[in-house]
C-alpha cells in the first residue's frame, strides 16, 4: 500500500501532466488552428517526444485530430462534447438567445454574447447577419485587447485597483505610447473612457482594433447588480457612420437590460443622448 508520502511525491507529477495537455491545447488559435509537433513543442517548452505522447492520447480522444496532407494537428469534436455541457448550463447564454436574435434582425449586424473569464473576454453565442458582407467570430474566440468593445464594458466594472494592474502587467493589452497623461493610449486616459462607458451604458471600438470593423458592447447585469455578460454588435466600418453609433449603442444597451431583468436584474436608466464618447 503506498505511502502517504509516496503519495505527496506524486501530485506535483500528475498536476504537471494536466498543466502541460492544457498548454498544449491553448497553443491552437484561430491564428494558427494547424499546428505541427515542432511548433507546440516550441511554444510549451517541452521535448518533441513528451508533446508527441500528449497528442497521441488527444487524438484517441479525438480532441485533437490530424490533417492527412500535412500530418500537423488541429482541435477536434471531441472538445465540443467535453465543453457542450458547460455552454448548455451557461443561463446567461440560453437566456439572452431570443433577445439576441431580436437585436441581430432589428440592426442587420452580427450580435456575439460574450462572458469574462477574469482577463480575457469569450465569445459564448453568435447570431450572424444575415447580409453578404459581415464580421463574425468563432464559438470561444478570446479577446484582451483594451480597445475592444466587450473587454471596454468588463473592465469598466472591474474594480479600478484591478483593472490598473491589468493594464500595468499586460494582462489587458494597453498602447501607452502618448506622452500626455490623459491621452487615451495612457492609464489614466484609458480609465477616464472607462468612466465615460459606464455613464453611458455601452461601449464603442470604431475601427480601433481593426480598420475594417466597428464593435459596440453593453453590460448584462444580473439579480445581483453583477456584469455577468456582454452583448456586442459587430458591423463592417462602412456600414455604420460615426454619428449612428449612439444608436447602435442604446439598441445594444437596451438588449442587455432586457436580458438582465430575465435573469432577475433591477430596471437600468437608459444611456443619455448624445455623442459617442469612447468611439475615437
């Protein structure tokens, strides 16, 4: 019978094993969904042989899977299976999904539910549009960027000493590179838009983080007064002039409230009319 010695040796050898297949699996992006064993290796830190058996293992439980022609590998179905009970069991998503749908037809944009994991926000639920040119993302795409819409209303709520920290260690990708303290590539600008998106209900990223794409983001509160969710709306640039934003945002703003009171939620003021403010 072992040891309970023996026993505490051990578990630092099998949590290493489960941090290791986790790094693994984080190495596939929608960047870079084909990965060969050189390149995991490379990213993990680990031999080719240890990332080898990780993947073998993977593909018996066809989490992962390997193309034919290039004998590199991606994720696969079998991940769906193992997540498909926590995005199930996910309230907030089953119960935004009529509303999203409302705001997708009512707006003619793609409309994406997003949930925060601590630092990056996760896309949950997507509604495309239904016009021929859209922007979409894929079920799980992961955002960090301080400029996108959805991570604008997380850190908004966060508590600020919280949020500085992010944005000072990089954890929230912050361009700091204006010499004026108040500029909105600075901590403090950044934090004074923060303000600006909880005053009005929404968040705008208009062409910030990509040329080609407007997002406009708004917090889903729950019983608790608590930002469990975002719902965003995601338009090409050319399909939205500047001064609709404040539209887009009180459509968006106003699904989110009609969300949050079905999850029990306090009746929220509107947005003021006005300018955009954070848009840039």
């Amino acid at each position: 019978m072992p040891s309970q010695d023996s026993d505490t040796r051990t578990e630092p050898r099998n949590a290493s094993v489960i941090v290791n297949v986790v790094q693994v699996l984080r190495c596939f992006t929608t960047d870079t969904p084909l990965l060969g064993v050189t390149e995991i290796a490379a990213q993990v830190g680990l031999h080719k042989s240890s990332i080898s058996r990780i993947l073998a293992t993977l593909e018996q439980e066809r989490i992962v899977e390997r193309e034919e022609l290039s004998r590199k590998y991606r994720l696969g179905m079998g991940l769906i299976a193992v997540a498909g009970p926590l995005l199930a069991n996910l309230d907030v998503r089953r119960v935004a999904f009529p509303t999203l749908q409302e705001l997708a037809e009512s707006t003619g944009e793609t409309v994406a539910l997003n949930v925060w994991d601590g630092a990056e926000s996760v896309t949950v639920e997507q509604i495309p549009s239904n016009r021929q040119v859209k922007h979409t993302s894929p079920m799980g795409s992961r955002y960090a960027t301080a400029l996108s819409a959805t991570v604008q209303v997380f850190l908004a709520h966060e508590d600020e000493a919280r949020a500085r920290r992010m944005l000072a260690d990089g954890t929230v990708e912050l361009n700091a590179a204006e010499p004026d303290a108040a500029a909105p590539g600075t901590v403090e600008g950044y934090l004074e838009r923060l303000a600006t998106v909880r005053d009005l209900g929404y968040a705008c990223n208009y062409g910030e983080t990509s040329p080609e794409e407007v997002g406009v983001a708004a917090p889903i509160l729950d019983h608790r007064g608590t930002v469990v969710a975002a719902v965003m709306v995601a338009a090409p640039f050319y399909r939205v002039p500047e001064e609709q934003l404040a539209d887009l945002g009180r459509a968006c703003a106003a699904a989110a409230a009609q969300i949050g009171l079905r999850l029990g939620g306090q009746p929220k003021r509107a947005a003021s009319p006005g300018s955009a403010g954070s848009a840039g």
